[in-house]
C-alpha cells in the first residue's frame, strides 16, 4: 500500500464580490451584479509521499555534507528546486559535472548504468527514487531477465521512462501509441508492458487494449503490468470531480511536470475551463469574469506553500472585486 501525508478535510471558501453595474471594477470583472465566489480545494492534492520523502532527503544530506548535487531535478517544480538550491542541493545533467562527493539521484531515478558512473568517480550516491517508479525498473529488469521485450507506456524523453528502459538492457522502448512499436521481428514472442507511472488510468488501459487486438495473435505471451502511481490517479479522480461543481480550474504545478499536465488534460476534457499556474503571480483576474466558483487541484510535486499562495491570490481577487466599502444585499 503506497503511504501519502494525511489529506486535509474538504475546505469551502466563500468571499461576497460586487460588480460595478454598466461597467468595470478595476479588475476588469464586469458583471454588473453581486455574486458569492466558492473555492474548493480538492480532496487529493499536492506532496505525494515519494517527493516528500525524496525532498526530505535532500535537505538532510544537504545539511550533513554542506551541500550535494543532484542528477536532474527532483521533481519538475521549478519553486521547489528553488527552495533545495538555497538549501545547498545543486542540480547537474550528468556525473562528470560533479564537483562534490555526494550526489543524489533524483525521484525519476536513473538506469543501472548510470548509477555505475556515478560509483566509478568515487562518489557517495543517495537514491531519492520514488518506491513506484522503483517498483517499475524492478518489472522491465524482470521481464528483461525473462527473455521478453519491454514497451513502456509514456513520454520517451522523460527521465523517469529512460530510467526505467536502462533497466531492460536495450530490449525495450517507449511508446506512446502503437503506431510506433517495433515490427514483429523486433519484439519477437514475448511481450511485456507496463506505463510511465504518471499517465492515466484510462490512456493506459487504451493503449493496452490496442496492443491487445494488434499484437496478441503474433505473440506466445504478452504480460501487462500495471506500474501506474496510485497518488497520480486519486488526484486525477478528485480533479475531474471538481469539474462537475466548478466553472473553473485551477492546477497549480510545473509546467513540465508529467503528472500535472496529466491534470491539466483530464479537466479540460471533462469540460472545464482550465488553466494551469506554477505560482499565484500566474492567475489572470479575467479568468474570474463571470464565474462563481472555482476548484483547485494541484501535482504530487506541487509544495503546500505554493496551493496557499494561489487560494489567498483567488480570495485577494475575490474581495477585490467589490466597489469601495458597499457590500451585497
């Protein structure tokens, strides 16, 4: 059973705002009418429990050797990575850019191979790897070691994807739909598959079922294994809940974040307006123009500090849209 931080209680926030009628406040909100603004926090939301303790990590290792480097980002956070470099962690693209003894891998992990670069310097290694993504390489090494061939279900340039194909020992290869899986000779009669943790339930299991009806009458075996983060999904699940109560979405995270754009996707195609934010500075008072309640989701590797930030600006806006010191009736 994955272990994550106790979630808060579902938390309502309710701000009276006043619209300047036949025209324009000063945030441009142009409603003409009083309304009350609700924002929902969502249920799951925010520090899964492999980035808490991946950042943990760091800080301590950081503390106990005056500073390290770290193999990448973290996570794909840019406050975060912000927060850690003044903490003394130091991020490098490779293990010939160390400067220090201790470099730590970041919660993607890395592939076998580099790992033996990295003790092959002398350097003291401190695996931040994320359980889930390390339950993945521990699957494509055993499908691998098996004899079959191993498709991962994802983006081939994320880091977390390379990782995992290290460990198959180059028979495998990334995929993200089946048009580009390797010819029948290629994969041969064994076929295993398994996803990027971050993807979606439902384009995993669609891509599985492709894989199914395409390949299966060539193949002796094919196995699927089901490596999805389950942190990843019940935040996706309580996101799309948020978009039958709510006009707007808000997602705060990184931009590059694997899981937060799969947010971002799942809301919009639920229909909601939907707008992704790294920081409260992002939010656009427009956005507020003719809505009366709003969600807020957020990454696995999106911090606390930065889902407060972005409800206290929504409230800001809020009560900033009343005229003066009038009130509604």
């Amino acid at each position: 059973m994955e272990r994550t931080k106790p979630q808060s209680t579902l938390r309502f926030f309710r701000f009276n705002a006043f619209s300047v009628q036949n025209g324009k406040n000063h945030l441009g909100l142009s409603s003409g009418r009083c309304f009350e603004l609700e924002i929902e926090k969502s249920r799951e939301i925010g520090f899964c429990f492999g980035v808490r303790h991946a950042i943990q990590m760091l800080e301590r290792a950081a503390a106990e050797h005056g500073g390290i480097e770290t193999l990448g980002a973290v996570v794909h956070n840019p406050v975060v990575i912000e927060g850690l470099a003044r903490k003394g962690v130091r991020v490098i693209n490779s293990p010939e850019e160390a400067k220090g003894k201790v470099v730590a891998i970041s919660s993607h992990g890395v592939g076998p191979e580099v790992v033996e670069r990295l003790q092959a310097r002398g350097l003291q290694v401190v695996d931040a790897t994320c359980p889930r993504v390390r339950n993945a390489q521990r699957a494509a090494a055993k499908l691998a070691a098996a004899g079959f061939y191993v498709i991962v279900f994802g983006d081939a340039s994320h880091p977390e994807v390379k990782g995992v194909l290290g460990w198959a020992k180059g028979k495998g290869k990334a995929c993200a739909d089946i048009q580009s899986l390797p010819d029948s000779r290629e994969i041969g009669q064994l076929l295993g598959v398994l996803s990027q943790t971050t993807q979606s339930q439902a384009s995993f299991a669609d891509f599985a079922a492709a894989i199914t009806t395409a390949r299966l009458p060539q193949l002796k075996e094919l196995r699927l294994i089901n490596t999805l983060c389950l942190a990843t999904k019940r935040r996706q699940a309580a996101a799309v809940q948020l978009t039958r109560k709510h006009g707007l979405i808000i997602v705060v995270g990184g931009r590059t974040s694997a899981n937060t754009r799969r947010l971002v996707e799942a809301c919009a195609v639920a229909g909601a307006q939907t707008h992704l934010v790294e920081t409260a500075a992002d939010i656009q008072p427009q956005w507020l123009k003719d809505i009366r309640s709003v969600g807020v989701t957020a990454g696995t590797s999106t911090p606390d500090q930065a889902i407060d930030d972005v409800i206290a600006r929504l409230q800001e806006l809020s009560t900033g849209a009343r005229l003066g010191h009038q009130t509604c009736d």
